[in-house]
C-alpha cells in the first residue's frame, strides 16, 4: 500500500514539475528543446505534464522499496515512545516551526542563497524543538499539572453551596445538637424557623414546672450554639406563614430551602420520610456511635435495681444501653463483673444480657 502512494505522489509531482519547467522561457541555445516540446504553448505543457508524470513515476518506482521501509522504521520507532514523549515533543516542534516562521521574511531576503537557508533553518529550528521538547517532558509534564491544580483551587474558592440544617423544637430541648455541633460533625447553616422559638417560647412559659424548664433548657442550649460555638445560625422567618402544625411546616421549609430536617422525633422523621425530605436523626446517630459488645466479653458494671424476670438485675452503660444479669438481683447496687452471652438490637436501641462472673467461675 506505501509503495502504491509513493508512485501515486511521484507521478503527481512529476508532472507538476512538468508542467512548470514549460512555462520556462528558454534560453538561444536551448532552442531544440522548444522545437521538442512543441511550437505552441499549451500544447508544449501538456507534452511535458506527461513526460513529468512519467519520468516522476519511474523514478518512485525505483526508490519505493527503500523508501517505504525507511518509513516503516521510523513508524516503528516512533510507535515505541511513551504517549507522553510523543506530545512533548510535537509541542516543541510547534515551537520550533513557529520561530522558524517568524525569521522566514528576513532570511528570504538574502541574496541567491535565501529559499534554501530559509528551509534549513525550519528544518534545524523544527528537529531541535522536538528534541527539547522531549527531553523537558518531565516538566511539562508538573507545568500543565501545576496550572491544573490551581484551576481547581480556584474553582474551589469559589461560592459553595451550603446545606442548611433545620432543627425542629425537640432535638433543641434534647441539647446533644450543641455537644455534635462543638466536634464539628454538622455542615452547612444551622436554621432555626421562627415557628419553632414560638413553640419553645410557649413550652418555657408553661405552668407546669417539667415543661417550663425543658422550654428554658432549649433557649439555652439555642443561645450556647449561636455564641460559643463556631456554627453558623440563621433565624429563618417567614412573611407569609400560614396556620398548622409546626411538624407539616418543617417539612415545606425543608422542601422549600433543599435542607435536612435535625430531629429526635420518631414521628417527624416517618413524615419526612414519606415527604421525601432527609432527616438526620440524632438517635440514630447515638446508635450508631454506641461501643460494640460481643458475647463472651467482660464487663464492669454497677447493678441498680430489678428486672421483670425472677432474679434478674437490671445495670446500664455509660451511653445508657440497658444490661439485663442473669441472677443480678441479688447484687443490686454493687459493682461487679459480668460476662456477656448475647446482644439482641431492638427498635428502642441496644438490649444486652449477661450473667456475673462468679457463677462462671463456680462452674
């Protein structure tokens, strides 16, 4: 296939050669070869278009076999450089080509000798743009990651989409926001509706004493996260709000900002979840932190009353997972040691049982 178009290209060029040297003026003793080319002129090109053609096309013919496996080395040899090596150095040789374009109007101005130097010079300034440019491939190479990565930081620094948390009128009462916003577990902007103030306002101005200080406890806990913590707070109020429930507002403002609804209501957060609103529950947060107890470890704990089954005693964890012993009763409000024999994970949390660790050793 090579061989075929290095004859096609040399039959072309040959007869574009032929048809050029035709329009040659030719010179007193070179009047034969105008008689031999022909009286007119148009008839004189076409004559020497064909014997150009013909002359190019023997001439490939004869060079075709070297040439094309010259040219398949070189395709060989350039298939065996890394893609890398490759681009580096066609960006060189862009370079080089480039400069040799620039000084081409003043090089073509020197006398006799100007073509030929302008080709040698784009030839020299192309070869050794290559050759730069292949052997800098490394830096090139943390050049264009450099310009990449502080693209990308500055796209980074750019206006970011902040989530918005809503907290609603029970996870405040409940406080532990405050403890998981100070280890900076929360994101985005903490919203308070204003609907929700109201609700703790009426709790904390209640007659009944339990609700008038679990309403208390929350403006507290509103007013620690708003000054000593880092978090940002916003106190969302609405212009146009509309009667209801404050549950069915919390889900239309989650709705309405693309927030999550932050709650401890069992309730709150099925109607989130039939509305399509995410919720982060922090119950189920505290679930998921609870330390892991296996069947057969050992544990310390401090018996503190009853259970519902004869003989059982009833001790809790710190994170006030509830221990069921085996025979505990009889060690309420003592510390003693107990061997777990099995974890049981209910809808209300975590169940263990265990029995002490001196009936193990008594067996």
């Amino acid at each position: 296939m090579m061989k075929k178009v290095i004859q096609i290209l040399g039959l072309l060029l040959g007869a574009l050669l032929g048809q050029e040297l035709s329009t040659v003026q030719m010179s007193g003793n070179s009047l034969w070869m105008s008689s031999l080319l022909g009286a007119s002129t148009g008839s004189g090109g076409m004559f020497s278009a064909v014997v150009g053609a013909f002359a190019g096309f023997l001439l490939a013919t004869a060079i075709a076999a070297p040439l094309s496996r010259w040219l398949q080395r070189g395709i060989d040899r350039l298939s065996e450089y890394p893609i890398s090596d490759l681009l580096t150095g066609l960006v060189g040789l862009t370079f080089g080509l480039a400069l040799s374009s620039f000084l081409y109007p003043f090089i073509t101005d020197i006398p006799q000798v100007g073509q030929v130097l302008a080709a040698g010079t784009a030839l020299l300034l192309g070869y050794a743009g290559l050759r730069i440019g292949m052997h800098k491939k490394e830096e090139m190479g943390d050049w264009f990651r450099t310009r990449r990565t502080a693209e990308a930081t500055k796209k980074d620094d750019g206006p970011r989409y902040e989530e918005h948390k809503i907290l609603d009128t029970s996870v405040i009462i409940d406080g532990r926001i405050a403890d998981i916003c100070k280890t900076g577990f929360i994101e985005g902007t903490l919203v308070i509706p204003e609907f929700v103030l109201e609700e703790l306002q009426h709790i904390a101005d209640s007659s009944d004493l339990l609700k008038r200080n679990r309403g208390r406890r929350g403006l507290d806990i509103l007013n620690k996260i708003q000054k000593e913590l880092d978090v940002r707070v916003l106190i969302y109020e609405d212009a146009t709000e509309e009667p209801g429930e404050v549950d069915s507002k919390l889900v239309k403002l989650a709705k309405a900002m693309k927030g999550k609804v932050v709650t401890n209501d069992f309730n709150l957060n099925k109607v989130c979840e039939l509305q399509g609103v995410s919720v982060l529950n922090i119950n189920d947060l505290a679930n998921a932190v609870k330390p892991v107890v296996l069947p057969g470890e050992e544990i310390v704990v401090q018996v503190i009353k009853d259970g519902k089954e004869h003989g059982q005693g009833v001790a809790y964890l710190d994170d006030g997972t509830m221990i069921v012993v085996e025979g505990g009763r009889e060690y309420i409000g003592t510390t003693m040691e107990v061997l777990v024999t099995s974890v049981l994970q209910t809808s209300a949390g975590r169940m263990i049982f265990a029995k002490p660790k001196l009936l193990e050793k008594a067996l």
